[in-house]
C-alpha cells in the first residue's frame, strides 16, 4: 500500500468496521470514507492563472503601476494543497473546508468547525483579488499576519482549524504522498517538501482567486448603462450620497484599511486591539474594510457573522450605528462641529453616530446594487474547483 499517511486510518476503519459490527452507532462515518483514496486530477498543462490575473488587476487597479506575477506551476500546486485534507492533522480538513467555491470562498456558517469540531472564533472571509492586497494592511480581519506567506501557514498549525503540531511535521507527511512529488518537481525543479515551498505555492493560488467578471464590471465602458434603474440609484447612494464608497472604494470595494463602523459600544473582539498594543485602546474594535465583491453570496455578515440578510446590513448603516469611542468619521454626524485632527480624524470621538434616514426604496437601491458585485464565473470555473476525485480501492 503506498499511501503511508493513510496506514493509521487504514486501522482505524478495520476497527471501525469491528465496532459497527457490535454497535453501529458508534462509528464514524468520515473514518470509514477513507477507506477510498482521493487523488487530485489535473490538466495536462496547466491552467493559465496568470492571464486571469492581468485582466483582473486591470479591472480592479487600473491606476497601479505594480506588476503581479502568477507562476502557474506553483499555483497548480496550490490548488491540490488547498483542497487537501492532508493538511490537517486528522485528514478531514482542508481550507476550501471553510473557503468554498461557491460561496466566493467564504463559508456560510457563522462560525467554521475546525478539524475535531472546535469553531473559529470569527466569520471566515472570502478569497477574492488578494493580488490587491498589499502586505502594508496585513492579513485577517484584524491585520495580524505581516504577510500572505505567513497568513496560508497560520490555519495549518492553528488548534481550532487544522491542528498540525508544526508545519515540520507536515513537510515530513506531503514528502511521503506520492502525487505531491510531481508537482514539486513541476513547480520547482526538485521534489523537495518544504515548509517555505508550502507557503508560496498556496500564496500564487489564492492571490490567483480573481473577481472581475459581475454585471458592474461589464458596464465599466458604458457608464453603468447596464445596470437597472434600481441599480443605479444604489450606486449613486453608494458613491456619491452616503459614505459607503469612501471605505469600500470603487475597484475592489475596501480601503486596505481597518475601522470602526460602530456595530457595538462595547465589542466582545476587540479587533486589532487584540494584538496591536502600539495603539492601544485606539485600537479597540477596528477591523479591515472587507471587499464587497460577491458580496450576496457570503452571508453572515461582519466578522462575528452577526447578520444573515444584506438588508439587516443596510438597516444596521441606516439607524444602528453606535457610538463607540473609536467610530470612524465618516459614520458621524459631524455636520456643526470641527475635527482639526487632519492626521488621524477617525479617532477624534465628535459627532455623533450617523442617522441616514433612508426610504424603503433607497434601502432596496443598496442591496440591489450590491448584488451587481456577484461574479458568477467564478464560481464555476475549474481552474479554482476541486481538483480531488475519490478512487475506490
Ligand atoms: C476551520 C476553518 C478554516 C480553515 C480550515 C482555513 N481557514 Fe482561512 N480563514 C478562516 C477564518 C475564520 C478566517 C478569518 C479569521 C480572522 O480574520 O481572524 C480566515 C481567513 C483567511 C484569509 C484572510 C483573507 C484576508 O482577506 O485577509 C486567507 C487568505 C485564508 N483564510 C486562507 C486560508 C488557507 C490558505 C487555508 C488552508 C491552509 C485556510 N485559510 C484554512 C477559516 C479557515
Ligand atoms: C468607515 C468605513 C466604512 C464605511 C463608511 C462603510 N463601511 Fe461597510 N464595512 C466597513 C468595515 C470595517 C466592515 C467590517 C466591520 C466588522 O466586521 O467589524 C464593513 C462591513 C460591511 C459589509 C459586510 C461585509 C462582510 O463581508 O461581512 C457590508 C455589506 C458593508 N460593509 C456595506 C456598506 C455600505 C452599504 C455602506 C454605506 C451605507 C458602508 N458599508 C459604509 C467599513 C465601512
């Protein structure tokens, strides 16, 4: 049997089997599942990420002078370890477990079960245009991973997600899978497992992960002349009445920038306060202003999930903005008063919490609009599926 990772689980479904002779209940449907083996099955040459990405950043960075560059060998690789539950210590989870295709790589859950069923403590986010991201803003929706490079290894070693001892203890496991020694070999001239090679790989993929093709997109030439009469006072309310496109700024709807919006008075995550001491309690629940691309298919919103419907959203920025000592600016009423902190104005606690007053109507204008960010290609399209078939032994 050459699968050696699967040796123990190979024992555990004989064990299985014995018990659910005695007692059914007791056994576990996802031991006896591997007694079948998955296998990635990949085109002969590979999938071309690169060009997707160009026509990406040209329509979500125009202005950008910074080349991106995708290595599709590597991203290749990316992909089978994206999709492998190898990468947990108990073979059940991989990252598409909390990042699926069809939810613009987010999770519908509000919580995501973790690889024992432990849960996350925050909403998953979506993948989607990372190659935006700069490393300045950080990772996560509280900036704590420095890089994309370090952020993909976090989930890995993460006891909740997916519970590796250590990533030494990984490279020993993919060293031994005889499919991963090709794609090393293909991305990187030799099939060398290494923890670094692990990083990058799965970096080139999800950087990969593009969203350019929704219905705002294909009236970028024409003016938004695309759009419905409804869709298109969203988008004036959007851009040019309320405040929301001065954080979720048009090209991928976010600031690389974390803020305030005031869900709370008091929040339970304090957000980048929980790690950045520098700040201090300036810090206290600032969070990064998440793309709205595909927005109506990542439900539950913020990053504690706490509403299902775009609509409780809108009513949320409508009437229910609190006034947290860190609220942003831009959310407060600051008609009469005078903010003569230019540097840092979002911390400057006048005004208070903005009351938009909107109409039924204007409220409908918003949602519909932003199902306009919904890039249906995206989540077909094989270059970014599941690359596993299930082989019977
Ligand atoms: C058990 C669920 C779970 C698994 C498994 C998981 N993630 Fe995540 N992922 C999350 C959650 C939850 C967040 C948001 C956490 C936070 O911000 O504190 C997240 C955030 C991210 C982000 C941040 C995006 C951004 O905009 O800053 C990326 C990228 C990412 N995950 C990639 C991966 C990769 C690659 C893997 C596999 C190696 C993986 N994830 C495995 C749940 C998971
Ligand atoms: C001051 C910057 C700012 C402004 C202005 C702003 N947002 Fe946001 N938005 C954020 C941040 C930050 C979050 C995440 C907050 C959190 O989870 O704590 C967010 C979250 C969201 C989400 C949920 C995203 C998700 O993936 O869960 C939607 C939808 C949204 N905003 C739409 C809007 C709309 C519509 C407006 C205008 C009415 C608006 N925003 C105005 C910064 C802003």
């Amino acid at each position: 049997m050459p699968y050696t990772h699967l040796r123990p689980f190979a024992f555990l479904t004989c064990a299985c089997l014995l018990a659910s002779a005695l007692l059914l209940e007791s056994c576990d449907k996802n031991e006896l599942k591997n007694a079948s083996v998955r296998k990635p099955v990949l085109p002969a040459s590979a999938y071309d990420y690169d060009s997707d990405v160009q026509h990406a950043k040209a329509v979500v960075q125009p202005f950008s002078h910074d080349s991106i560059e995708i290595n599709n060998d590597l991203a290749t690789l990316g992909r089978v370890l994206f999709y492998d539950p190898a990468l947990s210590l108990n073979n059940r989870t991989s990252c598409a477990s909390c990042h699926k295709q069809s939810r613009a790589f987010a999770d519908p859950a509000q919580f995501s079960e973790g690889f024992v069923n432990g849960e996350t403590k925050r909403n998953s986010l979506g993948i989607q245009n990372l190659f935006s991201r700069s490393d300045a803003s950080g990772f996560f929706w509280d900036g704590r991973a420095e890089t994309l490079e370090k952020q993909v290894l976090m989930p890995i070693r993460d006891h909740v997600e997916m519970g590796m001892r250590s990533t030494d203890e990984l490279v020993v496991k993919l060293q031994a899978m005889d499919y991963y020694q090709p794609l090393f070999e293909n991305a990187y001239g030799s099939d060398k497992v290494t923890e670094s090679r692990i990083a990058e790989a799965l970096t080139h993929f999800v950087k990969a992960i593009p969203s350019y093709r929704s219905k705002y997109d294909q009236g970028r030439d024409t003016e938004r002349s695309n759009l419905s009469v409804q869709e298109r006072r969203g988008f004036e309310l959007f851009f040019r009445e309320l405040p929301c496109g001065s954080c979720h700024l048009d090209g991928n709807f976010e600031n690389y920038a974390h803020t305030s919006i005031g869900l709370d008075v008091e929040y339970a995550d304090k957000g980048r306060g929980e790690w950045d001491l520098g700040l201090g309690t300036m810090a206290y629940g600032l969070f990064l202003t998440p793309t709205l691309r595909n927005i109506a298919l990542t439900a539950p919103y913020m990053h504690d999930g706490r509403f299902q419907t775009l609509e409780e959203v809108i009513e949320f920025y409508n009437s229910g903005i609190q006034p947290h000592p860190n609220l942003d600016y831009r959310l407060r009423d600051l008609s009469g008063t005078f903010t003569d902190d230019l540097i840092n104005p979002g911390t400057q606690g006048s005004g208070a919490p903005l009351r938009m007053n909107l109409t039924e109507n204007d409220k409908q204008a918003l949602v519909a609009f932003l199902k306009t960010l919904t890039d249906q290609e995206l989540l077909s399209d094989p270059k970014y599926s599941d690359p596993f078939v299930t082989i019977e032994e």
